[in-house]
C-alpha cells in the first residue's frame, strides 16, 4: 500500500490509489538506479523526493524488490552497515535500467496526453 498526503476518507484516496499502483514499480527503479539501497532507504528517498506525498509501506517495498529481483530487474547483495547490522542492498540491472527507460518514456507520452485532454482551449 502506498500512503499519501490526503485524507484516507476523503473520495479522492481510492483514485490516488489507483494511479499510484503504476508509479511504484518506476519509482522505486529510479531511486535504485540512481542510489543503490535497502528497502527502508529507498522507501525514505521516495519519501523525500515527494516532499513526503508518497509513503510506501514495507510490505509494498519487499515485495516490489522480490518481483524486481525474480524478473532479473535488480540484483542485491548484503551488506555490513555502520552498526554492524547486515542489510541487502538492491542494484539496478541493465534489463532493469531499459525496462526503467520504457516506462518513463510512456509516462511522458501519458503525461502529455492526458494534459492535452485536459487543457482548456
């Protein structure tokens, strides 16, 4: 699940919900491309660079990182943190960065699309 800055009850949250579902998978590729990280990192990058409207649970992070990694999307591998605790780091492949480039170029065709629909004339 992803969270945002609205209220849950409000009858804009299932619509948000809804366009999130296809942003988390470019997302989360982007940041990992650009800052090889654990889950709970790259969740708080997300985070940041959102001015904190999209807050990705843990549950969505695992699991997208499992599918990422079962499609040959990311590799990982562990690592020693400062406090000695082990963490597995997530890398972006080169499948996983062309996949990345698909989908950002066909949300900038959407995103124009669907700007053109809705500009006044």
């Amino acid at each position: 699940m992803v969270y945002f800055k609205t209220m849950h009850d409000s009858p804009v949250h299932d619509y948000v919900n809804q366009l999130l579902r296809g942003l988390v998978e470019p997302l989360m590729l982007f940041v990992i491309g650009e800052l090889p990280s654990h889950g709970y990192r790259i969740a708080k990058e997300v985070e940041r660079r959102s001015s904190g409207y999209f807050k990705l649970t843990a549950s969505t992070v695992y699991s997208a990182l499992r599918r990422f990694e079962d499609e040959g999307l990311v590799l990982s591998s562990w690592q020693e943190a400062a406090n000695r605790q082990r963490r597995r780091c997530y890398y972006l492949t080169d499948k996983g960065r062309q996949i990345l480039n698909s989908k950002l170029k066909e949300w900038e065709r959407f995103s124009v699309a669907a700007e053109s629909v809705l500009a006044s004339d």
